[in-house]
C-alpha cells in the first residue's frame, strides 16, 4: 500500500467511525501545512509577532478543518485545509487588535486619495499623484505602504468579512458548501463578483503579484526574482493594490442597489 492509499484508508477510518487516533495521525501528516501558512502569514507582520505562536493558532484551523472536510465534494483536502489554516490564525490575530490605530489610519487616508483619484481620472493613479492629493513626498508614501503591509496580507480574507473584525463569511469559506441559504450564497456570490471586477480594473503588475501571492502561492521574494524588482518593491505593490481593492469594495457598497 502506497503512502497515499494509506492516508484515504486513514481519512475512510475517521470519517467512518470518528477515531481520535486516526484524527490525530491525520493531523500529524498534515502538520507541514500549517508552518506553511503561518511562514506566509508572517511576512510583514511585527517582529513582536512569533511564528511559533501562528503555528499555534493554525493547528486549531487544521482540526478544524479535518472534522468538517466532506470528501464527497470535489475539492482537495489541502485546499480546503490551507484556507482553513490561515482564516484561523486571521481570527486570532483580529482578536488580540495587533495593528496599531495609527496604520489603520494611514491605510484609511490612502484608501480615500485612491478613490478621490479614480474617481477624478477615472483610471489608477500612480504614487506621485496619490502622495500629491494626501500633501506628502512619495518616498513617505512608500513608507506608509510598508507599515500597511501586514495590513494589506491578510486584506484579501477580510472583504468579505464587513471589516476588521467581522463575522460574515472569508474567501477562504466560499471554498466549500456549509449548507448556506439561497440569500446568504447569493450574497457571497455577488461580492465575489464585485471583487474579481476590481481586481481586473488594477494595473498589470498589481494583478500578477496578486495572482503570484494568492493563487501561486509565491512568496513575496519569489515574485520580486519574476518581476526583477526587491521583495520590498512587491510589498509595496501588493499593498497598493490591496488598498485599492478595499476602496472598490466600499465604493460599491455605498452604490444604490
């Protein structure tokens, strides 16, 4: 028996019976996933953060995540555990509020020159006019995105969230049915829609690095060797673009039905 027959034998034997041993082994031979999340949650996050402690929060994702996995459903259970894994520890760090008030609020100001401009121009602006309407030099725009970052590398599962700390559904949960109801999904489908026509509004290097991050899964350094420029240069990127997205979305959501 090959190592993967031995791991469906293992998932039919959970799954059949709700064997603690057999859910423990699983979570043994998945571990490797959740130091895989966390390391890309870490980038960018305070040093004050500890990856053990993301590690931590993530195995609570993992369990969950095999306990709730319907294998009937065509979806990888890696897949389905990775998101698991990662919204776990987004919970956790919401819960201890570990962005300082000052960087929300940064964020919030590029959020609204960046959707003053768009609407203005009606196309993205580019950092020298960003740092233009917010009064400041563009190198200290550039420093405003780097203490942003660790806001922006979670952002993408908090859109369909309502916020920093909202209880509606992530991304991560669209993955796999839980049995919504028909307004409920109609809601989830609608924002992801909106959310894929703003991110196909975003310049052409916001978008690869997006599609690099998400769904590649490259780290940062990995795309600044694709596009040629320093890993903080994609930080960078990567949280622009993030901060337009958010100001997208709360654009739409003012919008009359």
């Amino acid at each position: 028996m090959d190592a993967s027959d031995a791991i469906q034998e293992l998932w039919q034997q959970y799954k059949s019976s709700a064997s603690r041993d057999a859910r423990d082994r699983l979570i043994v031979h998945y571990s490797p996933l959740v130091k895989y999340v966390a390391g890309r949650v870490a980038v960018g996050l305070p040093q004050s953060i500890e990856q053990s402690d993301l590690v931590s929060y993530g195995i609570f994702g993992l369990i969950d995540a095999i306990e709730k996995f319907d294998m009937t459903r065509k979806v990888k259970f890696e897949t389905y555990a990775i998101a698991r894994i990662k919204g776990a520890i987004i919970d956790e760090l919401r819960s201890i509020d570990w962005v300082p008030r000052s960087v929300r609020a940064k964020a919030r100001a590029v959020e609204t020159a960046l959707g003053k401009l768009e609407a203005t121009l009606m196309r993205v602006p580019t950092d020298a006019e960003i740092a233009a309407e917010m009064g400041i030099a563009e190198k200290e725009l550039h420093e405003i995105y780097n203490q942003v970052s660790f806001v922006g590398l979670v952002a993408l599962d908090e859109m369909l969230s309502g916020g920093d700390k909202g209880e509606g559904s992530t991304l991560g949960d669209t993955i796999a049915d839980r049995g919504e109801g028909p307004v409920a999904a109609f809601e989830v489908e609608e924002m992801k829609q909106i959310l894929a026509g703003a991110i196909n509004r975003l310049g052409d290097r916001e978008k690869i690095v997006l599609t690099l991050y998400y769904y590649e899964g490259l780290t940062l350094a990995d795309i600044g060797q694709v596009l040629g420029v320093t890993e903080s240069r994609v930080c960078q990127i990567h949280t622009k673009a993030i901060l337009q997205l958010r100001s997208r979305l709360a654009e739409a959501e003012r919008e009359p039905a």
